[in-house]
C-alpha cells in the first residue's frame, strides 16, 4: 500500500513549491548529478555516497512524481534501468548553479572557510 500523507501540504506561494518539489538534503544534489546524462541506479548510487538506498528511493520516486526525473526500464537480461531528467528536470539546473554559486560565496561567513570547488555548478571559491 502506497505511502498517504495525512495532511496536504499547505503551499502558499511559488517558492514554497519549488523547495518542495527540488529542495531538501538529496532531491538537489540527485537532479546535479543526472544533469551530465542519464544513469544507472547502481551508478548514482556511487556519485552519492553518502545517501542511504531508502532515502535515495524515495527521493527518486519524488523526484519522478514530480515530473523532474524519468526512470527507463530496457527489456533486457539481465534488467537495466536508467533515471534521467525530463526537460522540466533540466529547467532547475541553472536555478541550483545559481544556489551553489551564491552559497559558495556567503557559506564563508557562516562556517569560516570556503567551500571546495563544485565539480557540477562550476563555482570556484
């Protein structure tokens, strides 16, 4: 059985939307990775280490539902799967090049040293 939220979400203004629909610890960093081209799970996977396999999930699935990733299943054996992003998915990119790029800029200010190079928004601190 699906997983049904008891309340429904109370977005009130478009900027609410967008944090829900790309915002949060792994949506963002998913949607920067697959920007260089599709990907297998296993794949993805690598590039975010630090993620656990339910929460990569469930963010994929968001991500899906949403309409910003498509999951293409080859029929093929064994299986191969691929996610990658739909032309609404490549739209946020250069919204999120632009929250690393002023992140990069002012996180000095908070945590007293500069973040690394992002291989992926090409911000360079």
């Amino acid at each position: 059985m699906a997983y049904k939220r008891k309340l429904e979400k109370d977005i009130r203004c478009p900027l609410e939307y967008g944090l829900d629909v790309f915002g949060g610890k792994w949506k963002s960093r998913i949607l920067c990775v697959l920007a260089d081209g599709p990907m297998r799970y296993s794949a993805l996977r690598g590039e975010m280490t630090d993620v656990s396999d339910p929460a990569l999930a469930a963010a994929l699935k968001d991500l899906q539902a949403n309409g910003l990733v498509v999951r293409k299943q080859y029929e093929e054996i064994p299986p191969r799967v691929e996610y990658g992003l739909t032309e609404k998915g490549e739209s946020v990119i250069p919204v999120l090049q632009h929250i690393c790029q002023w992140s990069g800029i002012f996180y000095k200010d908070v945590g007293n040293n500069a973040l690394k190079k992002c291989q992926r928004c090409d911000y360079t601190g």
